[in-house]
C-alpha cells in the first residue's frame, strides 16, 4: 500500500519534478503514521466498504493533496454553522463520533446550508409567527406550511452582541423547502432581520 501512494504522488507531484540526467535516489519522508489495527476479513475476497473508503482517501490526497480532500467532523456548538468543521480527510484528530439522533433532538438540518446565511425580505403574519411571504434573490416566494419556531441561543461566552435566532421549516407553492431564521426576538432589537440559512432536499 505505501508503495502505491508512493507512485501515485510521483505520477502528479504538487510540483513539477526535473530529473536532468535521472535520480540516482529517491527518498520517502512519513511525517505522521497511525498505528495499524489488525482487521479480520471474511471468506470472500470482498474488501470491506470503510476499508476500501480509505484507500480512496489516501489515492485522492496523494494525488491533490492533503487541503484539497475534506470531510466534515463534529464540532461542540449549538450554532448550526458551527456545530461541524471541515479537516482534511486523511486526519484524525480523537474522538470524531457524531452523536446519536435522540427522540428530543431538534429536527435534522439541511443538506445545503449557506455560509453566511442569506439576508431575505419577509411579511410576518404575527410579529412573533413565520412568514407569509418572502423574496429571496428578487424572486417571491408565499409560504403554504411552516414547522417551528425552534429557538437557538447566541453563544454568550464566544460572542456576547449574538442575538437569539427563531428558525422555521417552511415550504412555497412549488413544494421547495427552506431553513429561515429571524435574528433577534421582538423587544430585544428595535428590528429583527431574517435570514434564509439552508435548503432542505
């Protein structure tokens, strides 16, 4: 295997290679190693689906390199945009488990989220209710059914000015789902501005 990676990144080294005359040498440096779990395969000659995943991994960043292969990893925050960091794939950095789905949890998140969220123009139903109708990117959009508000409160000890968010789940006429938020609780700042976070499948 580490022969493998080896001629992968002499195939596309990060920087083009002059041999002039040849090498008369070669050297591999491994600046880190994980230790080498022994795994028991089965009968078949099949390799297993997370096995074969990190022989993907490693191709791919011999081939573009450590910063150009990323996964997410959990991260400790509420904030959704927080709440996962991207690393480089090939990086282990100890306990990288995502936590169980609990009955109690707040609602899965979206698959596409924006970073930062998108600023929205919205028409209240109440001053504390989910929108009627929104405009995002000049297009209008009324809203048919909403699910929330699910509150999520600023981080005090990383950002004492964050204000409170209100999200809602809410779906238009043509069926799109959207994650919006108001930023900030009616009483609290003079003008709570909304926001459209993610994009549900």
């Amino acid at each position: 295997a580490t022969l493998r990676l080896f001629r992968e990144r002499m195939a596309a080294p990060a920087a083009p290679l002059d041999p002039g005359f040849g090498f008369d040498q070669m050297r591999m440096s491994v600046p880190w190693t994980q230790a080498l779990a022994p795994t028991q395969q089965g009968l078949e000659r099949e390799t297993p689906g997370e096995e074969a995943f990190s022989r993907l991994v490693d191709r791919l960043t011999a081939r573009l390199g450590p910063e150009a292969v990323l996964r997410f990893e959990p991260f400790a925050s509420h904030i959704p945009e927080r709440a996962a960091r991207l690393v480089p794939a090939a990086a282990r950095h100890g306990d990288e488990t995502w936590p169980d789905l609990d009955p109690d949890d707040p609602p899965l998140r979206p698959l596409q989220m924006f970073d930062p969220p998108q600023p929205v123009e919205t028409l209240a139903e109440v001053p504390d209710g989910y929108p009627l109708k929104f405009r995002w990117r000049r297009v209008l959009h009324e809203v048919t059914r909403a699910e929330g508000p699910e509150r999520i409160s600023g981080e005090w000890w990383r950002a004492p000015n964050q204000r409170t968010r209100d999200y809602y789940r809410v779906e238009d006429h043509d069926g799109r789902r959207f994650w919006l938020f108001r930023q900030g609780l009616y009483g609290e700042t003079p003008e709570p501005r909304w926001f459209i976070h993610g994009l549900f499948a």
